[in-house]
C-alpha cells in the first residue's frame, strides 16, 4: 500500500507541475501517469459466464431495459455505481491449455521473436557503421519497429508499444516515441466483410424478434451508377445489419488495437422498435452513432500473448527477484476487461452518471440495448484529435487535467487510458472522452490517503 500511494502522490505532483508545459508535453505526461495507476487498481470478482454475456437490456416494453450492477438504495448524485466484474482472465487455465500445445507456442514465439531479433541486428549495425545518431535511420528504425508490432497483431505488443510512445524517459529517443505514438490510431483494418459477420453474429439475439414482428422489409441499396459491392448487399439484406446505415461506403472510419470503428445512424421505425422495444427506439431512432466491432480471434491471441508474457515473467522472477508474475496477472485483467464490450459501455454510463451534466465535459452515451461483448454501439462524437496547439489547447488540458483530479480525489472512477485518440476537443471547446475500455476503481480509503 506504502509504495501504491508513494506512485499516486507522484501522480498528483504531475497535474501540478505538468501546467507549465506546451500542450503536446501535457497531453503525453499525462498519460504516462494515468496508466501507471491501473495495474494497482484492477480487482477480479467473480460472475457466472453467463451474467457476463447476457446483453444489457432486453428489448422488452417496460422502462427497466439495463442491467443494475449496484447495490439497491438511493445514491448521492457523486457518487459512484458499482463496476462490471472482469471474467475471461484465467490465468492458471491458460498455462494449462498452452502447456500441452508446445508447437503453438513456439510458432508464436517466433513469429514475434525473429523479426524483433532482426529489428535488433540491424541496430547493432548501425552503431558499428556509426550512423545510429542519424535523425533520419532512427526515423527509419522507429517506423520499423511500429511495423514489426503491427504486422504481429498481438494486442499485448501493440498495447506495450503504445505505453512505451508515452515514457520516452525508458526508450531513450524521442524519435521512436513518436513513431510508436501512431499505434494509438494505426494499426491497420481488418476485413469490413468480416467485421459485419461478426455484427451480425454478435447481435443474432434481435433476430427472432424481427422474424416474428409483421414489419420485415429489405432496405434496397442505395441507387446510383455505381455497382453495389458485397458488403452494402450484405446490410441491405440481413435484417438485423439493416437496422443501421452506414456512412463511408459501408466502411471502417478508424482502427485500434482491440476493434475498429464504423460510423452509422440508427434507422428509426417499426423495426427498431420490434428489435429493442418503443421506449428505447425513441432514444435512438435516428442517432448518428459509433458502431466498434472486436477484431476476430484477439481474445485467442491475447491468452496466448499473455502466456508467453506470465511465462517469461515466472523467469525473471527466479532470475532477479520480485513478483513479476503478478504485475503480469493485473496487465492480463486490464487487456481482458477491455475486450468485454458490455463491460465498456457499462463503464461508460457510470463515466456520465459522474462526469456527463460538467458544462466543459462531453461524455457520449451507449446505447445498451444494441450492445453485446464484441459490438459497441454509442453516440457519433465529432471533434478534433490532439495535441491542441495555443490557447485553446491549453485550456482542453486544463479541463482534462481538472477532471482527473476529480475523479483521483472525489468520485474514484478513473478514466486510466486518456491519449489522444481518446481525447476530442469538440466544436463548442469541449474535452469529449470516446473510450472507456480502461477504467479504474480507486477505493475510499485510498483516496483519503492523499490528503
């Protein structure tokens, strides 16, 4: 607990002290210090699988559509609601299943190792040719070493590369840092084809509704000149992907490491209301939203990401001492609780519960009813991506680094992953926050040990 408050009150001396600097200093320091408080504050509670999948409202007519994670009794309006609990994260039933899959492992092992060697091998030349000071080959090699996390498609490595964009202090060159910066939003697309497989599947509990309701119709492509492609006469047919309609050409507007992003509006009229009920086709009917969509199979790659990350963490704890093994564990949590969607949008709705009536605060609300654990579905946001250059930037900053205090010190829901791809600046000079994958629960007591 000593050394937990010793790295929070390192953290409160930041907000202090990170005033002084430019806007783009603000924005990386900042989150460096948040992420550093998350692998402290996760804590595992146990939930029935079940719970777990079960969407979060259930389309009926009646005006209690969400599940309630809290306890019963009246709540102060600042006051926080209980969490979702993290599941998925086992760590002892994924060294059980990769222990007897060795050929697995050592393909992974490799195909992750030998390009990095490579990436390594090829530092050491330069050094040894004595060009490695030349701004332009550590552009090179830091390019390089983004492609290599990239083309690995290992979330760990692609979430480790991110954290790292934000510590310069530990790589060593600012160049890299830069570099590893545009993992936050470059990271490459997977198949648009597939991700709307993956909708589809994902939301096939409205299916049945839909089929039973006397309100069926296709949605006829879009006329024009242009041929239709696969994808738009995918959602034109399926009734469940016709509930939406999609802007850029049926095609994702952004990429992250766990998903990737398409924008939609929410078609209003007797299907909406037949797929999640009257009351909450009124809320959003018509809503311009963002539809985030789970790669497919990251939950399998990051069981096996982590059991090489535990297993050379059990090592070096023989080797150097200390209990790395659990440092590990907690990261697992943090990785496994974001590639829950339900759990995201519940986090998200606690955020606004918190943080969404702040006059200089957006904070854009899920639509539940629409949202399962690989499909997010909340409202479009439009602004501007940081660093925020001159007044205007430092006043977002100062918003931002406001609304971190508050929630260190007074709510103890922590927004733990706030970079700029999480971050807008809207068009009215608001601070909009867009993910809440990240979240962390700082108890009470913990709070009162700043003061």
């Amino acid at each position: 607990m000593k050394r937990w408050l010793v790295r929070h009150a390192m953290c409160c001396r930041f907000f202090v002290s990170c005033l002084a600097f430019s806007a783009r200093e603000l924005n990386l320091r900042f989150q460096g210090a948040l992420f550093a408080t998350n692998a402290r504050t996760f804590k595992q509670r146990p939930s029935p699988v079940a719970i777990r999948n079960k969407p979060l409202a259930t389309g009926d007519n009646d005006a209690s559509i969400h599940n309630n994670w809290e306890s019963s009794g009246a709540k102060s309006a600042r006051e926080k609601t209980n969490p979702m609990p993290i599941t998925g994260y086992d760590p002892a039933a994924i060294e059980e299943f990769y222990d007897r899959r060795p050929f697995q492992v050592g393909w992974r092992l490799n195909s992750l190792g030998l390009p990095l060697l490579g990436w390594w091998m090829r530092l050491l030349m330069d050094k040894a040719l004595g060009i490695n000071e030349n701004e332009e080959v550590q552009r090179k090699r830091g390019a390089e070493l983004r492609e290599h996390l990239v083309q690995s498609k290992s979330v760990a490595l692609i979430k480790s590369g991110q954290a790292l964009s934000l510590r310069p202090d530990i790589i060593k060159n600012n160049i890299w840092a830069n570099e590893l910066g545009k993992l936050v939003d470059a990271v490459g697309s997977f198949s648009d084809l597939e991700a709307m497989a993956i909708m589809k599947q994902g939301l096939a509990d409205l299916k049945p509704r839909l089929e039973s309701s006397d309100t069926r119709k296709s949605i006829a492509p879009s006329k024009s000149k242009r041929s239709v492609n696969q994808i738009e006469a995918l959602v034109a047919s399926d009734d469940v992907l016709s509930l939406f309609e999609f802007y850029n050409d049926n095609r994702a507007v952004a990429s992250a490491s766990i998903g990737q992003v398409y924008k939609a509006r929410i078609r209003s009229g007797p299907q909406l209301e037949a797929a999640i009920g009257p009351v909450e086709a009124a809320k959003w009917g018509g809503k311009v939203c963002a539809i985030k969509i789970q790669r497919p199979d990251v939950e399998a790659s990051a069981s096996l990401d982590m059991y090489l990350l535990r297993r050379t963490a059990m090592w070096l704890s023989k080797v150097r001492g200390g209990d790395l093994p659990q440092i590990a564990d907690a990261f697992g949590m943090q990785l496994f609780g974001e590639l829950d969607y339900v759990r995201e949008a519940n986090n998200c709705d606690r955020f606004g519960e918190l943080y969404g009536d702040w006059s200089d605060v957006m904070v854009p609300r899920a639509c539940n009813s629409l949202t399962r654990q690989k499909v997010l579905v909340m409202e479009w946001v439009d602004g501007e991506k940081g660093p925020w250059k001159g007044k205007d930037g430092i006043d977002i900053v100062k918003i931002g680094l406001r609304c971190s205090v508050d929630q260190l010190m007074t709510t103890g829901l922590f927004h733990a992953d706030p970079h700029r791809g999480n971050l807008l600046k809207t068009p009215s000079g608001k601070l909009a926050f867009i993910d809440f994958g990240m979240m962390a629960d700082i108890s009470e007591e913990d709070r009162y040990g700043f003061f």
